[in-house]
C-alpha cells in the first residue's frame, strides 16, 4: 500500500510540472516588419504654471509597428514607459509569441551586433 501511495504521488508530481512547463511554453514564429509605425503622443500640462504658459510636453512616445505575423496583419506598440524601446526598420525578425498578446523580438543592436531582445504588445490589426 505504502509503494502504491508513493508512485501516485510521483505521478501526481510529474503532471504538475508538465502542466506547468506547458503553460509557460512560448512558440517561435518569424515577424515580418512592414512599416514603422512610431508616434509622439502629446498632452497638456493643466497645472496653474502650464496653463499660464499654455504649453504642453510630450508625454509618452509608442514605438509601433506593422507586421506580419503567421500570416496575419498586426499593429505591435512597444511602450517608451516601462524601458527604452527600438525603432525597427522593416525585415523578418525571429520572435516568439506566448500564445495570447504579447511578443518578443529579437534582433542585433546597432554597431554592436549584440543580441537584444523587446517585448511588443499586440493592439490589434491594420
């Protein structure tokens, strides 16, 4: 009885980390890059001091791209917010999708040749 308990839980063990190897399991897929897509995204300063200049400042700048992924047309948007995004210029990157929204690129920095990676969201189709 006690080596019938022991291998259920071996094998209860092993399905979980299956499971849980599966679910962060990203497929590689080729990015085609048509189009830079990038844009300045201005707002207004409304504190007393910005009104009474009436000047505004750039708040956020949204790297974007369409591409051509799996044979579908998608806008990818890389936020400047959360880190320094690349402008890409258009050819076919290796990536890889994780299956719901988001994707990484890889590609080589510029006069380094080293190998980076970004992460760009999918914002829908064009």
């Amino acid at each position: 009885m006690k080596v019938l308990g022991i291998v259920l839980l071996v094998a209860i063990a092993a399905s979980l980390f299956t499971v849980s190897v599966m679910a962060g399991a990203k497929e590689s897929v080729k990015i085609e890059v048509v189009q830079d897509d990038t844009r300045d995204f201005q707002g207004r300063n409304y504190s007393p001091i910005g009104l009474a200049v009436g000047g505004h400042h750039t708040e956020s700048v949204m790297f974007g791209l369409n591409a051509i992924v799996n044979g579908e047309h998608v806008k990818l948007v890389c936020d400047e917010h959360h880190h320094n995004c690349t402008s890409l210029t258009p050819k076919i990157y290796d990536g890889e999708f994780d299956g719901k929204k988001s994707l990484w690129i890889e590609f080589p920095e510029p006069l380094s040749g080293k190998s980076k990676r970004e992460h760009y969201k999918i914002a829908g189709g064009w």
